[in-house]
C-alpha cells in the first residue's frame, strides 16, 4: 500500500529517466538488505579470543590456551582455575584478566572483578591491543558491575554503559551478559 502511494506520488513529481533510477536504486536496497549484503553500520565484530590464542610468544600463547580452556569448562566456576593459573603463566596477559573479570563481575567478587577489569584494561592499551573490538566487552562489564551495585545513581550509569555496549554489539550484549561462548 505504501509502495503503490510512493509509485504515484514519484509518477506525478519525477520525470521518467530519474524515477527508473530512483527504483533501481530502491530495487537494489532492498535486495540488499533482505540478502544482508548491504553496507554495514559502524559496528564491529567483537573480539573472541580463540582469534588471539595464536599472537605471542610461547608463553602468552600457552597463557591464553588456559584461558579457552576454562571459557569451555562447564559449569563456569571450574574455568577459575585456568584464568588464575594463565594469569601466573603470563602476568601480562590481558585476555586472562578479562576472562576472569568477566567471571567475577557477573558472578563472583564485584570488587574484584572491576579490578581485573581495570587491569585488563591497562595491559591492552599498554600493549596497543585496545581496539573497537575489544571495547564492547569493557564497556559491558563496566556497565553489568555497576548494575550490581545498590546506588540508583550508579544503576542508572550502569544501564547506560549497557546500552552503549548493546548498539555497539547487540549480538553479544543484546541480552546484558557477556556469555563465555560469546567470549570464546
């Protein structure tokens, strides 16, 4: 219906040759986006580790194998054990310090969780890894620890971080949980 009122109304104000380009141009849109080869918005895909499990030397690599190894362990309490064990393997390792804030900010010690958050934080910007991919999971995180906290003014920044987390990568932050599958 809307379709048949735009034809009309383009038939009356546009002459012919711009109102075949008009469609083709629509005609291709549309194609596009049902084929999902259209132009992407700003969005990145976020970072998994198993893509960085191959950078380093020996140590950081096998560093962060302990870390996909405790994102795979069920129920995701046993995966402490890697992330403590990668982070004395390699104490400058930034995803072993994520993998466990992430653990620790949604289920475990907030207050060390924002620690290990900040931490990882630090060792990517220090070691030129902090990227548009990597920022959804800290602004995330930032948002999903200060959602635990009791202040209504910290929830409220909370949900705002969230938000932000959820426009830059609403398939990992569409539903407020950075989920170990999502990291991995």
């Amino acid at each position: 219906m809307v379709a048949a009122q735009f034809l009309s109304e383009t038939r009356r104000r546009v002459p012919s040759i711009a109102r075949l380009a008009l469609l083709a141009l629509l005609a291709g849109f549309a194609v596009a986006c049902a084929t999902g080869v259209g132009p992407r918005l700003s969005r990145t895909q976020p970072l998994r580790i198993s893509e960085v499990a191959g950078h380093g030397d020996a140590t950081r690599r096998a560093s962060t194998r302990l870390v996909l190894n405790g994102l795979e362990s069920s129920p995701p309490e046993q995966g402490l054990f890697d992330y403590e064990r990668a982070i004395q393997i390699d104490p400058t390792n930034p995803y072993a310090y994520l993998a466990l804030a992430a653990f620790e900010v949604q289920w475990g010690d907030l207050e060390q969780g924002v620690e290990l958050l900040a931490q990882s934080e630090l060792l990517l910007e220090s070691e030129g890894l902090k990227s548009p991919r990597v920022e959804p999971h800290l602004i995330g995180l930032r948002g999903r620890s200060m959602l635990r906290g009791y202040d209504d003014v910290e929830r409220r920044a909370g949900e705002s971080w969230l938000d932000e987390a959820r426009r830059m990568a609403p398939e990992v932050w569409g539903d407020g949980w950075l989920g170990v599958a999502e990291l991995r």
